[in-house]
C-alpha cells in the first residue's frame, strides 16, 4: 500500500494498520463463512463420478485390455 503524507507524518501509519487490520478481520470473517457452506449437488455428482473412474476395478480393467508400451532405459532416452 501507498502511504499517504499528513502533516504529523506519524499519525497516518496507525491509521493504515488499523484499516489493514479491520479488512483482514472480514476477509477472515468472510471466508469463515463460504467454508461453512455445503457443498454443491453438482459438485458433489462430480466427485462421485470421478472416484468412480478411479477405482481400483476400473484401473486394473484398462490396463488389461490395453497393455502398456515398453519403457525405455536411460541409454536409450538420450538419444
């Protein structure tokens, strides 16, 4: 932040703390009060999808029906 010059000099540094001070408390407030929030259906459907997708089942399935490339060695990355 820009400090502003006052005639006592002094008096305007409380002044920006205070004011730094009372927005980090509702800043704090604020955010406090969104985590209190439930988590949307929406979003909920969607992370049920995805550990769905995830599963162990469905991991070991893919992999079966698709088989992994060969990996390359050190040696032969380099070139």
């Amino acid at each position: 932040m820009t400090k502003k010059k006052s005639d006592s000099g002094a008096a305007a540094m409380p002044m920006e703390r205070e004011m730094q001070a009372m927005i980090g408390h509702r800043l704090r407030a604020r955010y406090a009060e969104i985590l209190a929030e439930p988590i949307p259906d929406k979003f909920l459907s969607l992370l049920e999808q995805l550990d769905t997708a995830e599963s162990p089942d469905t991991n070991s399935r893919r992999k079966a029906s698709k088989p992994d490339a060969p990996t390359l060695g050190r040696e032969e990355q380099r070139r």
